[in-house]
C-alpha cells in the first residue's frame, strides 16, 4: 500500500505541501542553537558532546560535530548502533548496560568507533571487561556518580575508587573518569533555584574528584550538564564537558523554565505541523494530530504564535482540540497550525523523519534512525 502514501515532504516543496502531522526543524533557529551552545563551550574550554536521545537523528549529530563537538552521546547500546551505522565515530552511552548481551554490543560497535560507556557496579565493568577481551577491542569506562538526582550512580567515595581500580585492572578498559548528570535540576523553573542545585551537585563531583586524586587516581574528565544546567556547569571549575542535548530544538517545558539573566539561551526550534480536520463543532476545531504525535508528559503542545487566537486544550489519540481565546478566530478546515511540543525527547521517538525548512520551502528530510531503538 506504501504507493499510495507520499512521503510526509520532499527538499523543495512549499511549507503548504508538507503532510502532517510533521516533525519539522526550522533550520535557521536550529543553527543558531548549536552555534550559540559550541561558542559557549568553546570560550569556556569545554567540551561539547551533545546528547543524542532526543534527536536520535544522525544528519543532527553530524551538524553538532561539524560545528566542533568532539562525539555525541546516547543512552541506549541499540541507540549507539544506530548513530555509528550512520558514521558516528565517537559515542558515548552514558548510561548503565544492564546486560552482558548489551556489553558485547558496545563491545563489538568498537570495533567500528570510539566507544565508551558508565557503570556503577563492579559486575557491570567485568561484562565490560570479558566483552572487549573476548572481540578484542578496547571500552573506556567512565564512573557514574549520584551528585543529588538519586537515581544512578554510586554514592561514596569508597565505591568510586573500588569501581576505578577494578577498570583499570583491565588491559582492554580504560578508566575515563567521571559521569556526573543531574537531570532533575533540568526544569526547576528559577534559576535562582537552579543556580543553587548545580552549585550543590558541583562540590559534590568536586569531592568525588578529589578522593580519586587522593588515592592516586587521575581522573581524565568529569561530564555532565543539560541545557538548564550548562551556565553553571561551565564556570563551576570541576566540569570538563557539556552534554547538554534539548537546547538544539527547546520545547514548552524548557520554555517554561526562567532565562531572565541567564548566560546563554536558545528559542524553539522544533515544531509539530498538524491540520485542521473537523470544523463541524463551530466552538472548536479539530486538528489531526493527538496523543500518537506528541509526548504528554511534560503537558499538552503550544502554539508557536502566541498571538494566534486560540489554544490546544484537549487531546486524545489522533486528535487535538483547538479552542479560541480572547475571541480569537479558528483555523479553517485545511489550515496547517504550529505546534511546540511538550516535551521533545519522547516525542522525536514518534516520527520516522524531521522535515527541515528555510525560507518557507522544505531543504531536507532527515531519518530518525535510532527512532524507536530503547534496547
Ligand atoms: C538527557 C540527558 C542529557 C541532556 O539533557 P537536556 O535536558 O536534553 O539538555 C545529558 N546527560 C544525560 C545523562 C541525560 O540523560
């Protein structure tokens, strides 16, 4: 049946042509974004290795590292894959493999790429261990500590050092320091606030860093940071990298964060494109797009005008109900609307490709290759 069905766009086509619903990048305020976070990371001598488990989109990973980020991370083995299939040659899991299977996965990818990943349990570095041994090729192995998010990580020195011996007892890894995310801090609203958790979760890594210089371990790096973060982490002195990943496209949670005074911002550059589909109501319209084209967890989608006359108020599986505000006027039926989503991680996961536009016209479709890939 797939003949009957376009492609959502082709490079060329008018904004009007492309299907919806649509994931489209606004490739301007896209670029703007991975320049604005590069310069800053650059004037601070950090490094940049963008998160990838939003976009999960190579054609992106390679605009970040053509603008000078050294690598991209992922959260996923299978989420790695996918990005070194593509031509990645620097990937960093950040995230526990909760498998021998998984290790061997890495373990093999490295064979084809830079590869390197965290743990937090002694059993996790000897899979790590056994899986390069047994294909030859060489993990570096980074340390997961808890700096206050309480999820992952170790949570004493004691742990930390036991895990950085036992790495560098292995020929085939190489202990790359420290993994140090504090992904709650990410949406505090005030930045006051958010100030004073990174501050906080500094020191913490700070310590960490100092127990291992004190039993003569060097430590190679300490990365972390997301795009609430990353002002403070740049200047805390105990960073060496930015992994920092929404602030390419922004969404209606990080909106809803405070920016005032902040040292660098980015606007929204990822929208859902969705048509009106029903008008039959006369109070409200009906667009095409619902629960199967946005991630809800973080609330519903917002127009990208905020002078536009109406609000996405209700939603259900292909369905999204517009309602008019301030005697606003409702799109009519075949209008395309702009919508930003809640939350862009879960919801890059729903769609096949991105369409990127410029000046009105369709430049690209990109593949979400590792849409999809949570093993
Ligand atoms: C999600 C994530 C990031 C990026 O956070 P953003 O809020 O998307 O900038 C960085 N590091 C880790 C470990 C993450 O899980």
């Amino acid at each position: 049946m797939t003949f009957l069905i376009p492609p959502v766009a082709r490079p060329g086509d008018c904004l009007h042509a492309v299907d919806t619903p649509a994931l489209v990048l606004d490739l301007p305020g896209f670029e703007r974004n991975l320049d604005r976070m590069q310069k800053f990371a650059n004037a601070h001598h950090m490094a940049l290795r963008p998160h990838g488990k939003a976009h999960k989109c190579p054609a992106v990973a390679h605009a970040q590292i053509a603008r000078g980020a050294g690598g991209i991370c992922c959260q996923k083995a299978s989420e790695a894959a996918a990005f070194v299939a593509a031509g990645i040659g620097d990937v960093y899991v950040c995230n526990e493999v909760a498998s021998p299977e998984k290790a061997g996965w890495l373990a093999r990818l490295a064979a084809k790429a830079t590869i390197s990943t965290c743990v937090d349990d002694l059993r996790q570095v000897h899979w790590l261990g056994e899986a390069a041994r047994r294909c030859g090729t060489r993990l570096t192995v980074l340390v997961e500590v808890d700096i206050g998010h309480g999820r992952c990580g170790v949570a004493n020195h004691p742990d930390l050092l036991a895990l950085a011996r036992q790495i560098t007892a292995w020929p085939e890894l190489t202990f790359g320091g420290l993994q140090a995310y504090h992904g709650q801090m990410q949406h505090v609203r005030s930045r006051t606030e958010r100030r004073r958790i990174a501050t906080e979760a500094a020191k913490r890594a700070s310590d960490f860093v100092h127990a291992l210089r004190e039993a003569g371990i060097s430590c190679p790096k300490v990365t972390g940071g997301g795009t609430g973060s990353v002002e403070f982490d740049a200047v805390s002195g105990v960073y060496t990298e930015l992994q920092a990943g929404s602030y390419a496209f922004m969404d209606a949670d990080y909106g809803r964060d405070e920016w005032q005074g902040a040292a660098l911002s980015f606007e929204p550059a990822l929208f859902v494109f969705a048509r009106v589909m029903s008008t039959a109501a006369g109070r409200h319209v009906v667009v095409d797009a619902g629960l199967k084209s946005f991630a809800m967890d973080s609330g519903l989608p917002v127009a990208a005008e905020a002078d536009c006359g109406w609000t996405y108020a209700g939603i259900s599986d292909e369905h999204g109900i517009l309602k008019p505000v301030n005697g606003g006027q409702l799109p009519e039926l075949g209008q395309t609307v702009r919508l930003i989503p809640g939350h862009v991680d879960p919801t890059f996961n729903l769609y096949d490709e991105i369409v990127g536009i410029r000046e009105g016209r369709v430049e690209c479709v990109w593949e979400i290759s590792a849409r999809g890939a949570s093993r």
